[in-house]
C-alpha cells in the first residue's frame, strides 16, 4: 500500500503519509494515485482542479469554505511547513464546530484529506512555504465563505508568536454563531 491512512479526531479527516523511496540520490513518492487512494481511504473522489500557493511565514489563509458546490480537498506542502486546520462545519455532525489541526511539510511529506463540509485555513510556519491542493469542485467566489480565524467559539490554538498577516476577506470572517454551515 503506497499510503498509510492515520485517523484524526474528526473521523471523516484523515492523514495520509506516502510510501517514500529513497536513496543517496534523493526521493521517490506516487503523491496521488486515484485507485490506491481509493483503496486506502475508501474514498470514490474525482478531482478537478489544482491549486498552488506560496506564501511567507505568518501568513494565515483561511478558514474558506464554499456553502454551495463544496469542495473535497487534498493537500501537502512542498516547501517549507504549515499547521494546517479543518473545521467541521456540519451542524448534522456530532463534532459540530471542532477543529483539528496537523503539521504539514515537505520533509514529513503528509497529506490532509479534508472533506465537504469542512472549513479550511493555515498559517505558515516556516520562512515561507509552498503548498498544494487537489479539489473535488471548481471555486466559486460567489460561493466562498470564511471562517473567522480566531472566533473563541471554535478556539483552533494557532502557533503563532505575532498577530498572523491575513486577507480582508478572512479578517472579516463570520463567526461561528452567524456562518452559513452545512446541514
């Protein structure tokens, strides 16, 4: 198996870390492959889109959801590291409102699969960082929405030792109490 799949704290979100190969010379990994992350995950995704970020230490992307047409996203850092978080945001769940947060980068080479449903952000920690994601749905600005980034409600304990350099869009994120969430 070319992954192995570590379970989170929210069920429905799950780490992958890739079998590497390497030698003297460098590395070797499959970063995706459809039938082998279906039979890891049991998961039958399709996506349609990739997306690539750079970013400097500090800065804090998210936490974006879209309210209709909601993506399902894959993600990894390729240079650099992140704490990355997800926030459930189905009122139908049990973990309503929790989040979870994991350290990606590009030497533990992790991947976050992060379903529909989720509110999703990071916040660099690394001198910069480089990061990619897979999405099960095109972005639909009209659709986007953001989490507030630091809504006591939710309570994500970001490691952050400055306040974050954030869009306008995410510094006025809705808190919890006022999103349009899931059913």
């Amino acid at each position: 198996m070319p992954y192995t799949v570590i379970p989170t704290a929210l069920p429905d979100v799950l780490i992958l870390e890739p079998k590497v190969f390497g030698d003297d010379r460098g590395f070797f990994f499959e970063s995706f492959n459809q039938r082998d992350f279906a039979q890891a995950t049991g998961l039958d995704v399709q996506f349609v889109q990739d997306n690539h970020s750079r970013s400097v230490k500090g800065v804090l992307r998210g936490l974006h959801y879209q309210i209709e047409h909601p993506q399902g996203k894959l993600v990894r850092v390729t240079q650099g590291e992140v704490f990355d978080v997800v926030v459930d945001l189905r009122r139908s769940s049990p973990r309503f409102g929790k989040w979870e947060g994991v350290l990606l980068s590009a030497d533990n080479r992790r991947q976050l699969w992060i379903p529909p449903g989720f509110a999703h952000g990071f916040v660099v920690t690394s001198d910069s960082a480089e990061f990619l994601y897979k999405t099960t749905d095109y972005w639909y600005p009209e659709f986007e929405r953001s989490l507030l980034w630091n809504d006591p409600a939710v309570g994500v304990q970001w490691p952050l030792q400055a306040q974050p350099q954030l869009a306008a869009k995410d510094a006025a994120g809705a808190r919890l109490a006022e999103a349009q969430v899931f059913d």
